[in-house]
C-alpha cells in the first residue's frame, strides 16, 4: 500500500510531545487574566468563588476577560489533554519500530525527554482546570497537595529514568555522543523537562498552610530545579562550541530560544519558594527585589530571542518550515518561547512595576506592557493551530522532518 497519503505527523517523533505542551501553556496565558487582574482576597490564586464573584461584581472589561479567560483555558487545555492521550499511544506504537531503535542510538535519544514535560505541564493545567472550574476545591486543597507532590514525584521518576539511559549510555564509553551534530540547544531539552518538573513541585511551597507540606516542596523544588540548572549550562555551552564550528542546524533551530522558557518556569519556581518562605517562614523580601530579579530572567529572554529570531530569520526557517508545505516536528519549539515571554510580562509588570510602586495597576504604562504579553500570546495561538493543520489535518505530500 502507498503512504503518500500520510499526515506528517504519521511520521512519529517524541518531539510531536511539544504540541500537547504548546496547548498547556496557552491555557496557563489564559489563567495570567485570573491571576493578576481578579482579586482573590486571602489566597495566593484565583479559585471558582473569586472569579464568579469578580464575574457578578465587576463590569464589563472584567466580564469580558473572564469570558475570554476562562473559554480559553477549557479549549486549551482540552487540546493539551487531547494531544497528550495521542501522544501516548503514538510513542507507545513508535517504540515498536526500527525507528526508534535508531533514535535510542543517537543524540536525539534525549528527545524523550520531552514526554516528561508534557506529562508536567498537563498536571499544572489540570490544576489550573480545577480552581477554575470546581466549586469548593480550595477547601480540600491540602488534601490535594501530596496527591500533587506524587504525581510529580513518579514524572521526576521517569524524567530520571530516561535521562539515565542517555547519559548513561553516552558517558560510559566513547564515541557514540555525535559532537559534530550537537550544534543546537536540542540537549537543553531535559533541562526544560526538569525546571517544569521543579516548577510543579514548588506549588505547594506556596499555597499550603501546614508547614511539612511546605517544607517539602521547597526541597524537592530546589533539587529538580538546580539539576535543571546544572544540566542547561553544561549542554549550552558543549552546544554553542558546536554551533560554532558547524553553524546551527537548521530543523533544530527553534532550540535556540528553550532558554526564553526555561527562564519563565524557573523565575516561577523562585518566586513560589519565596513566597512559601515568607507566610511560612516569615522570610522576608521587598518588591524592588522582586521586580529587579523578574528583569534580569526577562533580559536573559530577550537576548535569547534575539539570537534565535536572527538565526531562524538568516536560514528562512519560518518559509521552509512553518508558511510551506514543508514540516518539521521540531517547529512546535517555536510555541515556547512565545507563551514564555507573554507569561513572564504579566509577572513582570504585577509582580515586579506594580509591586515596587513602579507602576499603577491598571494604568496606561500597565497596560502598554501587557499588551506585549497579550500580542504574543494570540501570536502562538494562531501559530499552534497553523502547525496542528500542517502535522494533524488532511494527508498531504509533504513529510516531516526529524529535528535532532
């Protein structure tokens, strides 16, 4: 039988994971309206009774951005559910094939990394559904915080697991770690998968009452977190000697902006352990702290996104992969950085302007900078269904192209 018919998704990589991570995050650009623009007197978030009370109470810019938030989050994080589940069963088919014989024997081993992640960032927008969306959840929410803090033990399990494997693999011997095609940042992927492990681990650090619970998410954040660290700079500067010497490589050029989201969830992770410190352990910080510190990971960003816009722009990445018939599993990296940035903005402008008194809430410059954070957000929207057409939507001719 012919497969000229086949979606080029049909063509499997553990890279397709990004797509469900790309809705997950969409979803959590969603919540940044509930977070910092409904009052949630008493609670570090928004729940169901703060937001139907903002709904009733509030006027029409106020409706109408719950309405938008909250349509947002169920269709975003129905499309995260729904590629993961697809996701599942395609990796489960895939290792059955001699494909991925090959791709275990390679440096794109590491790319299984990126179920991990996606399996993390599914839990944090189950969680994001749940205060949205059930009445009464913050009741019981200290019940649910080990049930939380399991969950992503047994996905930090995994991401050990296969990160193991590589390693181990590579490290043990000689020779099998290809340098030469190293020459992107496709290895800062477990890095990526750990700080969003870290990140879900940190949640309870700053929202539970009881003082073990805390306690234990600031230690399990802190360890997956600074393996994170220790992991990226190690691949990125292995990565940038290659680059130099071989160009980058073009169907991983997206990799060059992982930093932008790395940065977002690891600037997270800090300010939720900071904030458990304080109402726990009465440690205490000031918001010119806080803003000073939002602006250095946000400068990290910009570099970043400055360096890989100029790559991708130099090698016509976006004609040849994203606005042709021409695909790459690899061009769901580009959603990252994109939903990263929108999502730093608004704790940048909140947490940082607004709460050193920089700024007033609500005000023109408030607004001026959040509307940067609101056009990239609608920016990657448009671009994760663009790519779901492309990879997802009705045999074409065109075959994806594997990014290492």
């Amino acid at each position: 039988m012919s497969n000229t018919a086949a979606r080029p998704a049909d063509s499997y990589s553990p890279l397709y994971f990004l797509a469900s991570l790309g809705a997950g995050g969409l979803a959590v650009t969603f919540f940044m309206y509930l977070m910092f623009w409904v009052p949630h007197p008493g609670k570090p978030v928004p729940t169901f009774e703060d937001i139907s009370a903002a709904f009733q109470t509030g006027g029409a810019p106020m409706q109408a951005a719950i309405v938008v938030a909250v349509l947002g989050i169920a269709a975003m994080a129905f499309l995260n559910v729904k590629s993961l589940i697809w996701n599942l069963s395609a990796f489960s088919a895939f290792k059955k094939t001699a494909s991925y014989q090959t791709l275990i024997n390679s440096n794109a081993e590491s790319t299984i990394m990126a179920m991990p992640l996606a399996l993390a960032m599914t839990v944090n927008a189950m969680f994001i559904v749940g205060l949205v969306f059930v009445p009464g959840l913050w009741s019981i929410i200290e019940f649910l915080f080990p049930l939380a803090l399991v969950a992503f033990g047994l996905i930090a399990v995994l991401a050990f697991r296969i990160l193991a494997q590589f390693l181990g693999r590579i490290l043990s011997q000689g020779g099998i770690f290809d340098v030469t095609a190293n020459n992107s940042f496709a290895q800062m992927l477990p890095a990526f998968a750990l700080s969003m492990v870290a990140v879900g681990f940190s949640a309870p650090a700053a929202m539970s009452q009881n003082t073990t619970t805390v306690g234990l998410a600031l230690v399990l954040s802190t360890f997956i977190g600074t393996a994170a660290i220790v992991y990226a700079l190690i691949a990125i500067f292995t990565a940038f000697n290659s680059m130099l010497h071989h160009g980058t490589a073009k169907e991983a050029g997206p990799t060059l902006m992982v930093v932008v989201p790395i940065m977002t969830v690891l600037g997270i992770m800090f300010l939720r352990q900071n904030h458990g410190l304080h109402t726990t352990f009465d440690v205490h910080g000031s918001g010119a702290e806080t803003m000073v510190f939002l602006a250095r990971l946000l400068s990290i960003q910009i570099v970043f996104l400055m360096l890989g816009l100029l790559v991708l722009r130099r090698q016509g990445y976006f004609t040849d992969f994203v606005f042709s018939t021409k695909t790459s599993p690899g061009s769901y990296a580009l959603v990252c950085p994109g939903v990263a940035l929108s999502v730093m903005l608004h704790f940048f402008v909140n947490k940082g302007l607004v709460g050193a008194g920089i700024i007033d809430k609500f005000g023109s410059a408030f607004w001026a900078i959040t509307a940067i954070a609101l056009i990239s957000q609608f920016a990657m929207i448009a671009l994760v269904l663009r790519l779901n057409r492309q990879h997802f939507g009705k045999p074409s001719q065109s075959s994806a192209v594997p990014a290492e």
